[in-house]
C-alpha cells in the first residue's frame, strides 16, 4: 500500500525528464490507447500507459520500478501510440529518456542485458568503422552475449548468397567518428533536446 | 522630502474597478487617501493623451485598471486597453518618460481588499521616486535634445 | 539531373539487393544517383535508445557532408536510415541550442538545405514521370504492400497521406502492373532492431503480418524497409516454429518489383539473394500488351 | 452662467465622522459656478430630496451634485429628485464620498481634502453635462426563429402561445431536426417521435407561427426590436397549395439511389421526396441535384403522374423580407462521421456506424424496421462494441471538448440492443461516464446492473476486418491494462458533436460571435447564457454547444421568455450614454474623415458606415460613421481609437473627462 509523499528528492525523475524531452507527463489522461495498440503490449511487464502513470505519481519505489522495467527495453520506437495518442505524448521519446537513465544508474533489467548489449555492440561498431559491418556486429554480438551458435546456420549461406561481406567497409577518416563519439561522451549527462 | 504626499490619479471602468473600490470601502478596507478616482465606462474608453494631461496638471502617478481578462462587461474593451497601453507604454519608454508611474492593473468587482492593496503600494513607490516634474519643467530645446539623444545613440 | 544518395549500412550488407534495384531502376529511367562521399552510420536504433546526442550528431555528420558536396537532395531508400536522418535534421532546424551543439560535435556548419526523399518520394518525382515508357511487363499478381512503422510513423516525418492506411506503395505496383490487396497489417511493426537480440519477438510480430498476408491470397509482400525485409525473409524458420506452419510467400524490395516490371534481368535486381525463393513472383510475370 | 447646487451628506455618522463635511460645503460654494452649497444629516431621505427639489427651484440651479455614496447605490434616487426639481435628470452628478472616501480613510486633513477634490471633479463636470433624453425604440412584437428542431419547436411554440406572431426558418424540407431520427430517448426510453411529432404538427397549425420549410437567412440587419431579415425560400418544384400529399409522384420517381439523409445514409430516396413519413409539411420537395430532369433534361415522371398538376419545374428561389423585433438562433449541430477516425477503419468498414445510424437502425421507423441488423449483409449481430469519446476529448484531432451526450446514449444503444437481443453481447470502452442529471447515473447503473452491458475502461487503438469481424484492439485500465482483443460482428463510434457545417457563415449573418470550434458564444457564461451579445438576438439549443433534449428544451422556454420580456412593451427605453458622430449642417460638414475604425472595434457592430450623398446629383460628397443607437451600449471604444476626435461617448465626453482631471489636479492636495 503506497502512500504519496511530498518529500520527493529534487529534481525528481518527472522534473528531469521533463527537461531534457518535449514531454509533460500530466498531458497523459490514462486512457490507455498506447497500450491497446502497442506491438509488445504481450510481452511488457509495465505498460506503456502505466510508465506514464508511475511518472505522474512518483510515488517511493517507482522510479526504481521505471528504470529496472524491461518495456523500456522492449519498446521499438514504432510511434504506434504516439501516433494515435488524443494528448499527443511522445511515448517513444520517454523511453529513450528511461533507457539512458536506467543505464546512467545502471538499474538494467537482468532480460534486457542482451538487448542492450547489441545496442552497444552496435555503436562500438560504427565507432570502429564509422559504418555498421554485419560480420562484425554479429561477431561483437556474439562475443558480449556469449550465444555463439545463434544463426550459425545462417552464416553460410548468407555468405554465398553474398549477403554478408566479412572485409569491413570503413568511413576514410574514422577519426572524425571516434572524436564525435568522445566529444558526446564528454558532453554526457547534459542531453537536451525539445 | 520626507513630507511628500505624491498625488495619484486613478482612471478605472464603472463594471469592475469602481465597484472594487465601493467594496474596499464596504468593507471598510483602509488605504492611502493619495488616490483620485476617475470613473470610465470602460477601460476602452480611456485615452491615454488624458494620462499625459494628468502628469502635465500636476499627478504624480497614475493607476489604470479595469476588468479582469474575458470579464469586460463590454467583451472586449479591456483587451483594446491592454493593447494600446502595450504600444503606448513603449513610446513613454523611447521618450524617456518614467512609465514606473504608470500602472496598469485589472481589479474586478469582488476585489476590494486587491484595490486598497494596490492603492498603498503605488502610493509608496510614488513617494519613493517624489514628485513629478519632468513634464511641467520641460521645454522643448531639452525634449529634442532627448529625440536626438535617442535617435543618435 | 543529379540526386544525392545515402545507401546506408545495411543496403551495403544483408540488403545490398536494395541499393542494387534502385540503381538499376534509376538508370534504366535515365536517373543518375550521386552516393554521398564518404557517409557514416546514422546510428539507427541503438544511437536513440542510448545516447540522445549521437542519434542527431551521427546523421548530422552525413548530412553536412552531402551539403558540403553541393547536393540539394538525398534519396534514402532505407526506412530506418530516412527516419533518423530526418529527425536529427528536424531537431536541428527546430532548436538552435541542439545545431549549436551538434555542430560542435561534429565540427562542421549545418544548413539544413538538403531535402530528405523517402523512396516513395523519389519514385514518384523521378520515376513516374518516364516510368510508363519504360514499363513492358505486367506483374500479374496480388500483392500485400507492407509498409511497417518507420514509412508511416511519425507522421510529421514521413508525410504520408493517410498514415493509417497509406496508398503511396500501392500507387507504384498498380503501375508495375499488380494488384495490392486491402490488408489489415500494413503498418504493424515488424520486430525491426530486435532481429538478433530478440527472436522471439521478431518471429511472433513478423508471423502475424505474414499471415494476414497470407490469409488474403497475397502471393507477394513488397516492402522499402531492409529491416522489415530481412525480418520477413530470413526469419522464416523461427517464424515456422511460431505459426507451426509453412508460409513460403516470397519478399520483394519495391525498387526489384518495379525492375521487374522494366523488364530487368532478375539476377541485376539480386533477386536470387533471398531466403525465400522469389521464383513464385517471377512466374507470374506477362508481357504487357501494348 | 452655470448655477450649480451642491449637497454633501452626512449619510448619519457614516461621511461625517471622518470627513469635514461643514468645510467641504463651504469649499464647494466657493467654486466658479456654484450657486448654493449645503450639506445635511440624510440627502436620500424624504426632507433631503425635497430640500434638493426646493434648492433647484428657489436658486434657478442649471445641475446638482450631491456628495454622498455611491452612484451605484444612489444615483438613480437624486436624479428623480433633479427630475422633480425641474431639471434634466442627466444633469445631476454625485460625488463618492462614502464608499471611496470616508469609510476608507481615518478622518484627517487628507481625507477632507480628497471630499473636496471629488466635489470639485464632479462640479466640472456637472458644468459639461447637457440634457440627454433616454432612448425609445419601438419593438416590432414579431419573433423569428431558426431552426425547426426540437428547441426551435419549443420557443416558437412558447412564444407563439404568450401571443405574439413568429416566423419559422427551417433549411431542411421538414421540421422534426435531430429528435425525429432518434430511436427512444434517455432515460425513460419513450419514443422520440411520438413525443415529437405532436410538437411538429401544433407549430403547423398554430395561427400565429408562419413555417418556411427549405428555406435559409439570407441576411439580418437592424437592431433589437427592429430587424430587418431576408429569407431565401429554396424553389421547392412542387406548389404547396395544389398538391395533397398523396405520394404517387415519389412512388413512381425512376432516381431511387440517392443516399437517405434521414436513416443516416442506410437507405435510399428518390430525387422527388418527403423526408420521412410523419414530415411536417408532409409535402415532396424535388432534389435537383440528384433529379434527371434538371440534370439530364429528360424524365418529368413525377409531372406526368401528379394528379393536381402541382409539379412545377419553373419554379425559382424566392427571397422575401421580413420586420422582426427578435431572433431565436436554434440551428442546432451535426455529429463527426466515422471517415474522421484512420484507426477506426476510415468509415470502409460498413458496420463501424456512428450514433445516429444506430438510432435508426433501432428505431420502428427505420430502414430495417427496429431490427438491428448489420448493415453489410444484414445478418443480427451477435457481439457489439460500443466505443465512446470517439473523437471527442481528442486534442490530437482538434477537439478538445467532452460531446456531453454520448455517455448517456451509449447506454441507450447498448440497453435497446440488449432488449432486442437478450444473448447477445454489448461492450462499451470508455474513459470516464459522465452520467450528471437526473436519473441519469441510474440509468447508466441499470445498462450494467440489469441488462448486464460491459463496461471497459480504455480508449480502442484500432479496428480492423478479418474473415467478416471486426477486431477491435482495447484494453483494461482497470485491470492492469490487459490488452483486450474483442472479435465483433459490429461497431458502434460515439461520434463527436460539432458545430453544424455553415455555422460560421450563419454567425456571421446574424453578427453574433462564435467560439472556435463554431459553436455560438452567449453573452455572459453564467448570468447571460440564452443571450448573444448582439442585443435581441437569442440563443437556443445546441447550436451553443452539445446538449441533450431537456436541457436544449429549457433553454428555448428560457430564450422564448426573454423575447417575451422584450414584446411585453410597445417601445423599449435605453439608457441615453450612447456614441455619437458630431454633424453638423450641410452634412458633408463633419470633422469624421469615414476611417471606420470604429466600425472594427465596436463590439456590438453598433458603427454604420453611411455615404453622405449631394441631394441633387446624388454623387457621393463624403464616407462618415454613423452609430445605431439601438445597438449601441455605450463603451466607448469607438472613442478612445477616434483619431480625430470625430465620435463621443455621452454623459462621458471628451471635454468632461479632461476637465474632470484638470478640476482634480489644479489645486494642490
């Protein structure tokens, strides 16, 4: 049984968020239709409706809830509910917000490890080549995850069909893209954009 | 100076302001007996060269209010004032007339102790700035200097 | 006349057959497609669920680079990439506390006077206009146009009609001589980024589109998305496993529909670069009587 | 020479204890043009009006001003007094020293000169006023009301039965509006026509309503009590007079597929047709654009079988003009149609129906007899969903308003549905039920509690057809938010109400404002909601904003009663603080330069634009504003934007406010 507090530590998640990304979240009067049209609704743990209420309540507990949920992981930014949404709530843009605060206070959801372990790979990737290398993401992939024979019946035949060209195509100056990349990392934390 | 007692001239609409007024009084609500009330029908009404007669006869500050947004007993009026005194504040400013002076306040009819309130505090920073005479004491050599000061700058 | 090009990652990789039938297309039309100098990744998913910076800074990159080569307009066939692309452009041009900063990280200026084209976009301002000319077979068979999110969401992006049920891809295979078919699943999301990390999930959404297709005799899905492509295509095991049944509908890319109307040689459209056979599309083919 | 007479009160205790009023008399009778001054215990009170009354007559006094309360609370008294006295009642002023004086301020020097000041203001422009004579305005004792349905029924009747003649404007070729589509009505489920069509025929046959059925305003000018109306009566083809309703002319016609507006397009008509079977008039109209004969030239079946010869194909639109003293606006609404929702299926779906469908599927008169059917192949439905707030409270669609109505109606719908078919199932998604009024909440508790209808709280995503069902893809807030998926054979959209489509032409047509979703704005939201804020001109129904049938009903009883107020005398009498444009002889001599600023920022459209014409010639000499006193409500507005002085205020001048500052300011305080 929760009771609301008005002790919230300052800025609170909501406050936050409502900084860094074009939402409010009181615009959402819970009607739910993300949650009726979202692809993953099944396979979520807090729906999308609910991860709006949990912010508009910050009730104690719930921001930890947010962050360690797996529909943060899981939502594939299909715009489906914003799409359709009467307050027109960029739903989408909230996830993103909670996945990089939940890798912030890494709070990440034990079933999201992979998720966002290819999210990763993916970047050290581009970092590498400044263009993505099926072969080497999947190889990368692989590596952090541990799951080396997913797909392994593919390879062959992905290769023959030339799918797959394992001699990285890389950007000239890679440079330029590693310093973009630390440039950004060095700016963390202090992320807007409306 | 400290025994200066500003003279202040209050321009209100008959609907909301005047009636305030009557209530702040009603109810007995004491404020600074420095004020005038001049009654409009309604803010609309008010030209604003009479706010220039008021300074130039003397006031050393002027109140104008009326109805509160959407409440104008003519729809509307308190709007055309708001506007005209937006533009008109604007050329005081460029001029180089103090339009801290000048206030602009909406004060309905349920709002009296809001009138006594707003009476006292126009009436200390009047006090404050003392008696206004840029406009008896100006002549026009000086008030050219002040365009050209402006337009040169 | 000159169009920029940002073929992106995958139309290098798993869905080079993309890039290969757009080029084709183009040229068979008299379209000359310039490819951006030198581009990089736009990020796609994993940039905007990590980093909000470098999904607009990655995109930024490219975009000044094809400003710096005097294009006016870039084509990006792919779903993914026009999506980040465009929404790195519209934060920019929107917020001139994100350019200053994006500008920093990239370390180059940013206009903003490149315009974005969807693949639709192209084909509809390059290709219809010469196209009929060109065209000499009738594809001859029902087929499910299937859009998935990023060609129909978020509306401001991707200046669809109708986003709900868009007629944009349906326009082009009525030329190409097929006949679209009313589905409910057109603009259902595919799995699209999940395809290595989450199976599961890629197999249980793309086996609900597929078998609606299905269901509604289409005997082809086209597509403009790589990843809706190789989600629907090289998937099909897993999606078997899910459906407990065989679904053998082949995949096209709605350059290599077109192609084929235009009479090019299906090995030029890397049409034998399918998981699922794409014999059953091309069987169907007549000449188009004059 | 100006003889002024001041009289200060001591209202009691209440000036005299903290102002001076000894002084402030004698002060006052110092003053240019004062003639007498006095104060005394209780001006109001019968010896002090008559110690006013005496004073004007023994001293010759030219205006009065009576220091004491405020004018708002006395004013009226002293200018009867003034009146009595002898002198122009507008020539009596009052000085506020009670309410803005001396129960303000503690008594001290101060105080007593503010008194003095006031006084001082207010003899100014005592001396400034001159006689003003209160407006008269004759009243045209004639109604018109637009809109045949329910609210305009209502007001037309009320007010025809209070005695007074009204015109009835009504566009469609019947009167009935809205309510005659409706199956049975909440919350007693009694049948809509029934209930109405007797209203119908008693505004046919009242003596003193005149109907214009398919006719449209074309234009109002005028002011309260006298407007001037043109009515367009659209060419009906058939003449009223000759034919009979006998009906063989639409029997025969041979255009027999043209979408039914009445059933809400489940039906067909012919392009020669009555609307529907109880229509009042219940005489055909032809529909040219849909007729052969007007179209294509050939047919003039329904001339050929007609057996009084009343067809008449030469028949033109006729505009007539009308005098009426005052308008009731009853135009009422429309409701969004299901091609407004993508995700619902883009109105492709033929069983995803709106509410008024709905009504007529269920209703005994309907296309399938009150049987509800689906529309596509006309089989029983044995699951429905009935989706609420569909549109309404939808700011990404552009309506941000609750329709009011729908939560009631949907109720309806799914209870008569339970009533026809006891094993079938009704769902309703919806977000809050909005049930206030009477025995309302009870009704919606009866639709879940007897006739057990499922209520599930949670807007629908989407709709989509599969093998024949429709799959409507909801959820349960209230249970977790489970994603629903609800197989039904049919879908009902609760539909927003909006404004009809020619609302804004229709408000610009009569100049009363609107808001921006085009419903009709009233004067004030609280205390003068039937009012518009063009004087005379009423409001009624849901051409406002969305209403059920009691509430659209006690609002025309409510606009027929202020017409009757406004009837109950031969002229009305306004006050005389009005503008005016200074003219003077020739008239081409006015200093109004025909800017028309005026015009634009006059609230009530009160500022005419008048051509000064040469008398012989008849050339134009010069453009000038003239204002309308009827409308006129004395603002002032128009005067403070006058750029050259040109229109004054009265009782307000210019020459009266500024002496009035300059009276306050020239002696020191």
């Amino acid at each position: 049984m929760h009771k609301p507090t008005n002790t919230t530590h300052s800025p609170s998640l909501k406050k936050r968020m409502e900084q860094e990304i074009d939402v409010i979240a009181s615009h959402c009067y819970q009607c739910g239709k993300c949650t009726a049209g979202c692809p993953l609704n099944e396979d979520m743990d807090i729906m999308p409706n609910q991860i709006l209420r949990m912010l508009q309540l910050e009730l104690p507990g719930y921001e930890d809830k947010l962050l360690s949920s797996l529909s943060i992981w899981l939502c594939l930014a299909c715009d489906t509910c914003y799409s359709r949404c009467p307050q027109e709530v960029k739903l989408s843009q909230v996830m993103d917000f909670l996945r990089q605060e939940s890798v912030r206070q890494n709070k990440v959801n034990p079933k999201a490890k992979d998720i966002l372990k290819f999210h990763q790979a993916f970047l050290e990737t581009i970092e590498k080549n400044g263009k993505l290398n099926e072969v080497w993401l999947t190889l990368n992939y692989k590596l952090k995850t541990l799951n080396l024979l997913q797909d392994i019946n593919k390879a062959p035949s992905m290769f023959f069909k030339g799918k797959l060209n394992p001699i990285p195509d890389r950007v000239h100056n890679v440079k330029e893209i590693e310093k973009i990349f630390n440039k950004v990392r060095e700016n963390e934390g202090g992320t807007k954009c409306k | 100076m400290p025994d200066f007692e500003p003279k202040i001239v209050a321009f209100v609409c008959n609907w909301c302001t005047y009636a305030g007024a009557d209530l702040a009084g009603t109810s007995r609500t004491k404020y600074a007996p420095n004020v005038r009330i001049v009654r409009f029908p309604c803010t609309g009404r008010i030209d604003f060269m009479l706010l220039m007669k008021a300074f130039e006869n003397g006031a050393d500050g002027v109140i104008i209010s009326g109805c509160h947004p959407n409440d104008c007993h003519y729809t509307s009026g308190n709007f055309h004032a708001r506007r005209r005194w937006i533009t008109f504040r604007s050329l005081l400013d460029f001029i180089g007339f103090d339009i801290d002076r000048i206030t602009f306040s909406w004060v309905s009819a349920a709002e009296g102790r809001k009138w006594a309130e707003l009476v006292d505090e126009v009436t200390n920073t009047i006090r404050a700035k003392g008696p206004f005479t840029e406009i008896s004491t100006l002549d026009s050599s000086k008030l050219k200097q002040l365009f050209y000061d402006e337009i040169t700058k | 006349m000159q169009i920029g090009f940002y073929p992106g990652c995958s139309l290098e990789g798993s869905s080079k057959e993309y890039s290969q039938s757009l080029l084709a297309v183009a040229e068979k039309c008299g379209v000359t497609l310039e490819e951006i100098k030198d581009w990089s990744c736009c990020g796609a998913s994993a940039a905007h669920s990590l980093n909000h910076d470098l999904s607009i800074a990655l995109p930024a990159r490219t975009l000044a680079l094809a400003e710096n080569q005097g294009m006016t307009e870039v084509v990006i066939p792919c779903a993914a990439c026009y999506g980040r692309m465009a929404a790195s452009q519209k934060a920019m041009l929107e917020d001139a506390s994100v350019l200053k900063k994006t500008q920093g990280f990239i370390d180059m200026k940013f206009l903003g006077n490149v315009q974005l084209l969807t693949v639709f976009e192209f084909l509809q301002k390059y290709i219809f206009p010469v196209a009929d000319q060109y065209i000499v077979n009738k594809l001859n068979q029902k087929t499910a146009c299937y859009y998935g999110c990023l060609l129909a969401r978020p509306k401001e992006l991707t200046k669809l009609e109708r986003p709900e049920n868009p007629m944009e891809m349906e326009a082009v295979m009525e030329k190409a001589g097929a006949t679209p078919i009313d589905w409910a699943f057109k603009t259902e999301c595919c799995g699209a980024g999940f395809s290595m990390s989450r199976t599961d999930i890629v197999a249980k959404l793309s086996g609900r589109i597929l078998e609606d297709a299905a269901d509604r005799g289409a005997e082809s899905i086209i597509v403009a998305c790589p990843m809706c492509q190789s989600n629907l295509d090289l998937r099909r095991p897993e999606i078997k496993k899910q459906l407990k049944k065989d679904i053998n509908i082949p995949v096209l890319f709605i350059t290599q529909a077109l192609g084929l109307s235009m009479g090019i040689p299906a090995k030029d459209l890397g049409l034998e670069n399918h998981f699922v056979s794409t014999g059953k599309a091309v069987s169907c083919i007549v000449k188009k009587e004059a | 020479m100006a003889r002024i007479g001041v009289f200060i009160c001591h209202c009691g205790e209440n000036i005299s204890a903290t102002v001076d009023v000894e002084k402030v008399a004698q002060e006052a009778a110092k003053l240019s043009g004062v003639a007498f001054a006095i104060d005394y215990k209780y001006m109001c009170s019968d010896p002090g009006q008559t110690q006013i009354i005496e004073a004007i007559k023994e001293h010759k006094l030219t205006g009065i001003v009576v220091g004491a309360c405020s004018p708002r609370m006395h004013e009226a008294t002293f200018r009867k007094a003034a009146e009595k006295g002898g002198i122009n009642p507008y020539l009596c002023e009052m000085a506020n020293l009670r309410e803005q004086v001396s129960w303000v301020h503690a008594r001290s020097e101060a105080t007593t000169a503010k008194a003095i000041d006031i006084v001082r203001m207010m003899v100014q422009k005592v001396k400034q006023d001159s006689k003003l004579f209160p407006i008269k305005v004759p009243v045209i004792k004639t109604a018109l009301v637009i809109g045949g349905g329910i609210a305009g029924i209502q007001a037309a009747l009320d007010i025809a039965n209070a005695g007074h003649k009204v015109i009835m404007v009504e566009k469609a070729p019947s009167i009935g509006g809205h309510m005659s589509q409706l199956s049975e009505t909440f919350p007693t489920l009694d049948c809509s026509q029934c209930i109405l069509t007797p209203r119908m025929v008693e505004v046919a046959q009242h003596p003193n309503i005149t109907l214009h059925t398919f006719a449209e305003v074309e234009s109002v000018s005028g002011y309260v009590g006298n407007f001037d109306v043109q009515v367009r009566l659209k060419a009906k083809s058939v003449d009223m007079k000759l034919c009979t309703g006998c009906g063989s002319c639409w029997q025969k016609c041979p255009n027999k597929k043209i979408p039914d507006e009445f059933n809400a397009g489940l039906s067909f008509r012919t392009a020669i047709y009555t609307p529907f079977p109880q229509a009042v008039p219940n005489k055909p109209v032809i529909d040219r654009a849909n007729c052969s004969w007007f179209q294509k030239g050939k047919c003039g079946v329904c001339k050929k079988v007609c057996p009084v010869g009343a067809i008449n194909y030469e028949m033109e639109d006729e505009i007539i003009d009308i005098k009426v003293g005052a308008i009731v606006t009853a135009t009422g609404f429309d409701i969004k149609h299901t091609d407004f929702f993508p995700e619902y299926g883009y109105g492709e779906f033929k069983d995803v129906i709106d509410g008024l469908q709905f009504e007529r599927l269920a209703s005994a008169s309907g296309p399938t007899n009150g049987e509800i059917r689906r529309p596509s192949d006309g089989k029983i439905p044995e699951k429905i969903v009935f989706v609420a707030c569909a549109g309404s409270r939808d700011k990404a669609k552009g309506i941000e308003y609750c329709s009011k109505i729908c939560c009631m109606y949907t109720a309806k719908h799914a209870m008569m549905y339970k009533h026809k078919n006891h094993d079938g199932e009704a769902y309703v998604f919806y977000m809050d039920v909005r049930s206030a009024g009477k025995n309302y909440d009870e009704f919606v508790r009866r639709a879940v509690e007897e006739d057990d209808v499922q209520y599930i709280r949670g807007r629908v995503s989407r709709i989509y057809e599969k093998n024949g069902k429709l799959i409507v893809k909801g959820v349960d807030t209230l249970m977790n938010a489970e994603p629903i998926e609800i197989e039904a054979d049919m879908v009902v959209l609760a539909t927003a109400v909006v404004a009809n489509q020619d609302a804004e032409s229709v408000a610009q047509k009569m100049h009363i404002s609107y808001d921006k979703h085009h419903f009709f704005a009233e004067a004030h939201p609280k205390l003068r909601p039937v009012e518009t804020n063009t004087a005379g001109i009423m409001l009624a129904g849901a051409c406002q904003t969305a209403k059920d049938i009691p509430d659209a009903v006690s609002q025309a009883s409510a606009a027929a009663s202020k017409v009757m107020g406004l009837f109950s005398s031969d002229e009305m009498t306004r006050e005389p603080v009005v503008a005016v444009v200074n003219r003077m002889m020739p008239p081409q001599f006015t200093t109004c330069t025909g800017c028309l600023l005026c015009m634009e920022v006059c609230p009530y459209h009160a500022i005419e634009r008048e051509e000064i014409l040469d008398r012989r010639t008849g050339e134009i000499l010069k453009v000038a504003a003239r204002v309308n006193a009827g409308l006129c409500q004395g603002c002032g507005t128009c005067v403070a934007f006058c750029r050259n002085k040109s229109i004054d205020l009265q009782g307000y001048t210019n020459q009266q406010m500024l002496s009035e500052v300059i009276a306050l300011l020239n002696k020191p305080f």
